[in-house]
C-alpha cells in the first residue's frame, strides 16, 4: 500500500474548504492507502527566527529549545521521506500561503538534508516523491498574476526535489453558491483521481 503524507494549513477550522475537502477525500481513501496527516497549525510550527535558524544548521551546541526544533525539523522530513505522494492544503490568505504552510516549509528546507549546493546550483535531496496541491481561494487567481502560489510552492518543493506536483484548485468560493459549489465538485474530482 503507497503512503500519503497529507499536510493541512487552513486556519479555519471546521469552515476550512481545504479541510472539508481533504477530509472527504481520506475518508474515501482510507483503505487505499496508509496516510498520515500533519497539521501546520497544531501542533504550531515556530517561526523561522534567528533562534530557529541557528537550530536548524549544522551547529550541535543547541539549547534545549533549539534541539526540540530540530527534533520537530528532523520528524517533518521524515514524515515526507516516508512518503510516496504529499497532499498539500495550500489556502489563500492575502495572496499566498497561511504562514503556517510557511513555517512547514520553512522547517523542511534544510542545507545538507533536504538540499545542497554545487558549482552546478542547488541540488534537491528528496527523491521520487508526488505532491498534489489543492489550493482554495475566495476569488479567481489561476494564470493570473495575483496567483503567487503556483509559481512559488512549485519552486519550493522542486528546490527540495519534489518536482513532480499537480495543482488542484478550488477558486471563487466567496463569488456566490453557484461558482462555490461548481468548483468545490470539480476540486473534488481532481482529487479522486490522484
Ligand atoms: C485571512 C484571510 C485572507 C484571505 N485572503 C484572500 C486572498 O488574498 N485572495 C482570495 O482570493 N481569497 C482570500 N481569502 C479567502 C480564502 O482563500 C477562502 O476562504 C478559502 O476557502 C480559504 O481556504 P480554507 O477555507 O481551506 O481556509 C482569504 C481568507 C482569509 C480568512
């Protein structure tokens, strides 16, 4: 059985779209694979600091604080190692993602274990890994500029290695029922096919 990391980020609780529809689909999913869901927000993921930064280095003189950093850094990305495809909740909030998808991805991205450097440019270290993005949005934004999420998640996660991601959208959810429940179907039909 193929396993799924999911990663949830809305804010919003039980009027979370990107819940709702995630949990929908690992209820139809349950018994086809073995999933796992991270919660960005429970347990809160710290924000990248300087403290935070030094945690994450290569620096092994930590606080006891910066080791349970690191402890949470290292689960993070095993959790994703431990993966054949992520499923990635990636609201809209003021034009990108919730800052506790940032501070996921923030504590993912680490020198050494999840990328490097060459003469040739950055190299991502994980490999043969799927991600699937569903991404909702109150307004319309697909192959607009104002849709900064796309370019940037698909540049995060390939940074890492993660190349091969497929974004699904659920957009104009406060543009009136019609276009909500229209495009809350179709988000859900992508998702079933992943
Ligand atoms: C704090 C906040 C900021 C938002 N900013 C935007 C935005 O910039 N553009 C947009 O189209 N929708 C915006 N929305 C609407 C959300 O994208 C929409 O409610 C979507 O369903 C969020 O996903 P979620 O329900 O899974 O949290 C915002 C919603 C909230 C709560």
């Amino acid at each position: 059985m193929k396993n799924v990391l999911v990663v949830k980020s809305s804010i919003l609780g039980n009027y979370s779209a990107s819940t709702t529809l995630i949990n929908e689909w690992i209820e139809s999913q349950k018994n086809s694979y073995n999933i796992t869901e991270r919660d960005t927000s429970n347990p809160a993921i710290p924000v990248l600091d300087a403290n935070v930064m030094g945690a994450l280095g290569a620096n092994e003189d930590l606080t006891t604080e910066q080791a349970a950093i690191r402890e949470l850094s290292d689960n993070l990305i095993t959790e994703i190692q431990q993966a054949d495809t992520l499923l990635i909740a990636a609201p809209m909030y003021n034009f990108t993602v919730p800052t506790q998808l940032k501070n996921w991805i923030d504590l993912i991205a680490r020198a050494g274990v999840t990328f490097k450097y060459t003469e040739q440019g950055p190299v991502g270290l994980i490999e043969g890994k799927k991600a699937v993005v569903l991404t909702t949005r109150g307004g319309m934004h697909k192959d607009q500029p104002s849709d900064i999420i796309t370019g940037y998640l698909r540049t995060v996660l390939g940074f890492v290695g993660i190349t091969d991601v497929e974004f699904v959208y659920a957009e104009g959810l406060a543009m009136g029922e019609d276009i909500a429940n229209a495009q809350l179907n179709q988000a859900r039909t992508a998702l079933s096919l992943v």
